[in-house]
C-alpha cells in the first residue's frame, strides 16, 4: 500500500441531514476514482461504510466510517457520518481531525435542521466547506430553492460554481461555470462528454461566472486589480483564489451530483483534488489552547479521534498522525496517562476491510489493533514534547432510559459492557445513582439508546430492558420551626442519652444573621447534590458539649441525604442547635446522633416541606411550519417559554421544562415534525413542584416504603 506525503493527502468529513445520500456519494467516488471495482448501494446492503448488520436492517449509516481513495495521486480519507443527530457523537469525531466539510444537501428539500446544526459545528471548528446539492434526478428536485436557502443559512459566501441543465427525470447534464463547459452523462453515468454551454443557458452561465470571479477577487488584493484590470482571471489565478478564500471560510462553493447514477462525482473529487486544502495547511488545538500545525519534520505525534473493538480482531484504535510519520515498533508516551505505548501494525480503512501499510505519514489517518489503554481524544508522542491536544466536545445529551437486568446475577458482566460501550461512544454518558439506586443512560436521542440495548443483547449477550428512569427529586422547607427531641434508652449496662432543641428554617442567599439567640460558630456546607446546609452552634452554658457538636450535624446530614418528605435528598436549610441537656454517664456521639436526626425529621414535616425538581433549559431548532404545534406541546408540558428566534425558515426556541416532562420528548418532537426537529438540553435550576404533583410522588413513596 502507498505512503502518501502530506501534501498529497485530503481528510474530507461528508456531513448532512438523514437521507441526503452521504454513503452513496462515498460509494461513488471512491467507484469513480477506481479505488473500488463495484459500486455498493444502501437497497442491495452491500456499501463500504454501512457494513453493520443493524446499519444494513435500517437502511441508514448509525456508525462513522473512515473510508479512502487515490485520485490522481491524492488520497482522500472520507469519513462518512450519520445524518440523525442521535449519532452526532460520531460526527464531532470526524469533524475533530477533518482538513474539510462537504455537506450533502438533498435537492427536494434544501437546507433542513440537521444540516443546519452540522454546519454550525463545523463553523466552530473554523473548517473549510463546500456544498453538494443531490439527488437531482428526482421528481420534486427543486436546484435554486436549495440555492436560496444555503445563501440564507449559511451566508453570501455561497457561491455556485454548478447548475443542474435540467431536474428530475429529464437530469443528465451539469452546467460548471467554473471551467465554463457543460458536462452530459450518459444515462447511467459515469465519464460525460464536455460540450460547449447551450445558448439558451449562456446568459444565466454568464452571470453566474462573473458572481463566482468577483466573490473570488474580492477577498484577495492582488487578484481584485488583475480583475479590474483584465475583466477575469485566468484558471490558475482563480485556482489559487479559491484556495485561500475556501482556507478561510470567505466562501463555500456549491456543486451539482446525483450520486446514485454516477453523475458529477468526479468534478468533485478533481476540486477537492486542486484547490480543498491538506493537513499541513490546517491547524489543530492543543490542550493548553495554543495552535499546532501539522508537519513531516516535527516529532511523531498521534491524536486519537475514535475507538472500537471487532469480533475476532479486537480493540481498534483510530489515529490521525499529527507530526512526523509513526510505523510498527515505535514507542510514543500517552500524554494523559504518562504510560508507554509500542504501536503495532498499522491500516488504512475501507469500511470494515483493512490493509495494512508500513509507515503512516503526518497528516494522514489510520487504524491500530490492540493499543492497550488509549482512550478517544488521548494524544500519544515522545515523553517530553509537551504535545497534547484539546479533547473531542461532545453534544449534551437529550435522553435518559433505566437499564435493568431481567435476571439478576450478571451486575458485574453489564458493568463491564457499559465500560467498554462507553469507552467507543464518549458521546453516551453511564451513571450509576446511588440516589436512585438505579443505573441510568443518557443519550442523544430515543434511537442511540435503541442501538445500545441492541449492542448489550446481540454482543454481549445480556437480557436487559430499559424502565422508567426516576426523577432526583429535592426537599426543602418554607417555613422556620423549633423542634426538639429527647432520646432515652435503658437495656442493662449503659444507657444512652441525648436531648436537643433545633431551630430549622429556610436558607437562601443573602439570609441575615440570626439576631435572637447567639451564635457561637457556623458552618456553611456546599451539599454534594446542590444546595446548603448552613449549621450553626448556639449553645450557651455548655448544656451539650462541644464534641457531641459533630455527631448532630452528622444526625442531620443523614436525614437530608435521605429526606423526611419522599427520601429525596434536602437542601437550602439553615439549622441552629440552641438548647439540649446531656448525661454524664450515658451520653455519646451515637446518642446525640439519633437526636438530631428525630427533632430534624420532626421538624421538617411541620415546616411546610416542599417538593422540588430539576429544571431544563431546553433550545428546540425546527422548520417554521410547525411552529404552533411544538409551542403547545412545550405549554402542555409546563414549559415556560423564554424566547424565540428567526433564521430565515428555521426557527429557534428557549424555554424551561422539568426533567419529568422531557423523558420521552425526543419521540415526541420527532413525531410532531416528521423527525426535522432538534432540540438540545442542559440543567437549569430547581423549582418548586406543583401541589397534585407533590402529592403523587409522596403517595407513591410511601406505597414503595409499604412493599
């Protein structure tokens, strides 16, 4: 297999919403460039990339693909990304090391929201990108609307450098006003026939010239004065312009293609060939926040931008080389573990096959087996180079589902499955609540829980289903009580004694200092699960001594972890020990303990108890037409609406939801918008739950209690 200099190499991420045929165009240009003999289809199951088998039953990429081709001498690293925003963790993988974004936009529908959301993210990334307008053979392919609305998202950046000549069934020809040729196909594609541009097509052709060369010369001195010197510049003048004006985002040219016969595939891949650029023209950050840029001559270096493990082959660890070149047998440090790694045989992806290559060049990107102990975003280099970069960011997520065992007796086996799954999708977070003493998934989307389920069942052989994941309730009080408890036990031998009197009541930022009794000390305790606890010792006289002080605060700590009300935790209280009587003999720290704990427990219940819950600060992007039906929806499910914005025909809405109501609102808001909706989540504050609420939960604590 050839080893490719970094300048002859191109790391393209294919990104856009579900459905706008990402895989077949990674078929057809790694057909078209002859690095593949036959061309795959996602209906005969047998594409490069989709090769899982539940990606083959659902017809749809789940998983990022590394694929590549050689055309001309440049090899093309594609990665093939998911279009559901349930698998955007696969996507931020492929975006952290791509030198390129080329969105696939489907021409009956324009621009739609998942597209929108990758191009935001690739935006942040600072990524050159080009658009793709596909599927221009079908019935309702609509070219200029897609054309609007890409000027409308993303800018007047876009610019066309293709036209379709017709659409629909009548495709067959694509009209460049790049080189100012009209290229027809045959009918199944492949190579066209360069012919002159019709006359009737000269005007429009024309002016989409002159949009193309002034958008080009307008962000380059030099060529803006041969421009208005000459009236145009030639090929290698707008060659180099569109590289420099591509590197730093001043444009983002739009191609035409119908991937599915083979039509336009190769212009592409001769633009990203000539002018997309390679990885010693990108930078990559480090951790520290500093610029990296790429380079045969610096020490080896390796990022790794995904992890995985195959049956039979076992763990698969996916690099981009950063510097210098790594072969098999070298010896590199994990710059976040300080641990040595040897690298062992290196391979270049075509989907689920491999081959392996002798030396892998910086730039480049590549696959190892059995790299003992690296994990996704780890950087492994020399010991002392003090390279290490920035971590892969990865969506917040949107969904949660309870994991449970049908049988119990395999806890161990499903903990270690969730390790390793976890290990290869970063983007799904595992948490064992101890709280809620159940183990809770977080995910992206209804769909990436699914294809976990999927995984514990069909890899690791695990009868589990999801049950409804409990809501982190908290306690609190709205009202100052006194309360007070004796305890007294005789049972042979040495009793135990203990009296104390508390005054409990609400805390809240800015409380002023109590004025009635005198404080002697205060304690202020951040609480692990939110909120304080404010303790203050007021005892005078030394009716309880001083060193039984930690046994109370200990009493009460104990009841708000596990709160009178619904055993929810409590916080936000201000507890003030004020009066007691002690024993010489028979009082103790496990005395004073039990004390505390019985007059909080008293006191809480007859200080107004109040439930509260998790709120969500949730941001909902979705097409304006169904506007109406999600603001309903969102009313419906207590959510406080918070704010509205406008993109063209994109809308975007803020509001604040509790985590109860949000469970299962991905699968609802797919269904209210034809799965064209996203929405995104993250912790907001905690808020009083209503009284009917309230109520149920504790009803349903105490029917648990009874069983």
């Amino acid at each position: 297999m050839k080893v490719y200099e970094p300048k002859n190499i191109r790391n393209v991420a294919l990104l856009g919403h579900s459905g706008s045929g990402k895989t077949t165009l990674a078929e057809t240009m790694i057909f078209e460039s002859g690095s593949s003999r036959k061309r795959g289809s996602i209906q005969g199951k047998n594409t490069l990339s989709d090769y899982h088998g539940i990606e083959k039953d659902k017809e749809k990429s789940i998983y990022g693909s590394l694929l590549h081709l050689d055309w001309r001498g440049t090899k093309m690293n594609l990665m093939d990304t998911p279009g559901s925003n349930d698998f955007w963790g696969q996507v931020s993988e492929s975006l952290h090391v791509a030198d390129t974004a080329m969105f696939v936009v489907n021409s009956d529908a324009g621009i739609e929201v998942g597209t929108d959301a990758f191009w935001s993210a690739a935006e942040s990334r600072n990524l050159p990108s080009i658009l793709v307008v596909n599927k221009l053979d079908s019935e309702k392919s609509d070219f200029q609307k897609a054309v609007d609305m890409a000027k409308e998202h993303f800018g007047r950046g876009v610019v066309v450098v293709q036209y379709p000549y017709s659409e629909g069934d009548d495709f067959h020809a694509i009209i460049d006003v790049l080189k100012m040729t009209m290229y027809e196909f045959p009918e199944d594609g492949g190579r066209p026939d360069k012919l002159p541009i019709p006359e009737s097509q000269k005007a429009q052709a024309e002016l989409l010239h002159n949009e193309l060369v002034e958008a080009v010369a307008e962000n380059d001195e030099t060529l803006l004065d041969l421009y208005f010197e000459n009236g145009e510049l030639d090929e290698y003048q707008m060659r180099d312009g569109l590289q420099m004006s591509l590197r730093n985002r001043d444009i983002f040219p739009l191609f035409c293609a119908c991937a599915s016969r083979n039509m336009g595939t190769g212009r592409i891949l001769g633009f990203l060939g000539n002018v997309a650029p390679s990885p010693l023209e990108s930078e990559m950050k480090l951790k520290n926040g500093d610029s990296y840029g790429i380079s045969i001559d610096s020490d080896p270096s390796a990022f790794v931008f995904r992890s995985s493990s195959e049956m039979h082959v076992g763990d698969l660890t996916y690099l981009k080389v950063t510097g210098g070149s790594i072969s098999p047998g070298m010896d590199l440090v994990n710059q976040r573990t300080g641990n040595s790694v040897r690298v062992g045989s290196l391979y270049v992806n075509q989907g689920h096959d491999r081959t392996e290559v002798p030396e892998v060049h910086a730039g480049d990107l590549t696959v190892a087996v059995k790299l003992k102990e690296l994990h996704t975003s780890d950087t492994i280099a020399p010991k002392d180079s003090g390279i290490e970069f920035s971590e892969i960011e990865y969506p917040d997520t949107t969904i949660r589902n309870a994991i449970k065992l049908k049988i119990e007796g395999d806890e161990d086996k499903l903990g270690n499955a969730l390790n390793q799954i976890q290990k290869e999708d970063p983007s799904l977070v595992v948490e064992h609540s101890q709280e809620l003493q159940q183990t809770i998934l977080h995910g992206l989307g209804e769909e990436h829980l699914n294809v976990i389920l999927h995984q514990l069942k069909e890899n690791y052989n695990l009868d589990v289903e999801f049950v409804k994941p409990k809501i982190p309730y908290r306690e609190t009080i709205t009202k100052k009580v006194d309360a007070h408890y004796k305890h007294k036990k005789q049972s042979g031998g040495a009793g135990q004694f203990a009296e104390v009197y508390l005054s409990i009541e609400p805390w809240y930022e800015g409380i002023p200092d109590r004025t009635d009794i005198k404080v002697r000390d205060v304690q202020e305790i951040e609480l692990e699960w939110g909120g304080k606890l404010v303790f203050q010792n007021c005892i005078v006289g030394g009716v309880i001594d001083n060193r039984f002080m930690p046994a109370i605060l200990k009493g009460i700590m104990d009841k708000m972890e596990n709160g009178p009300m619904s055993g929810c935790r409590a916080r936000d209280i201000r507890v003030s020990v004020y009066d007691g009587s002690m024993h010489s003999v028979d009082s103790n720290e496990a005395a004073f303990k039990t004390a505390a704990l019985m007059a909080f427990k008293d006191g809480f219940m007859k200080a107004k108890p109040q439930l509260l819950e998790p709120l969500y600060e949730i941001e909902v992007t979705l097409p304006a037409d169904y506007m109406g039906d999600v603001m309903s929806d969102l009313s419906s499910r207590r959510g406080q609406i918070q704010g509205m914005d406008a993109e063209g025909s994109i809308q975007k809405v803020k509001a604040v939801v509790p985590l109860q109501e949000l469970d299962q609102y991905t699968t609802r808001l797919k269904s209210m918008t034809q799965g064209s909706a996203t929405y995104s989540r993250k912790f907001h504050s905690y808020g009083q739950v209503p009284h009917d609420i309230q109520k149920q939960v504790i009803e349903e604590t105490l029917a648990a209690e009874a069983h």
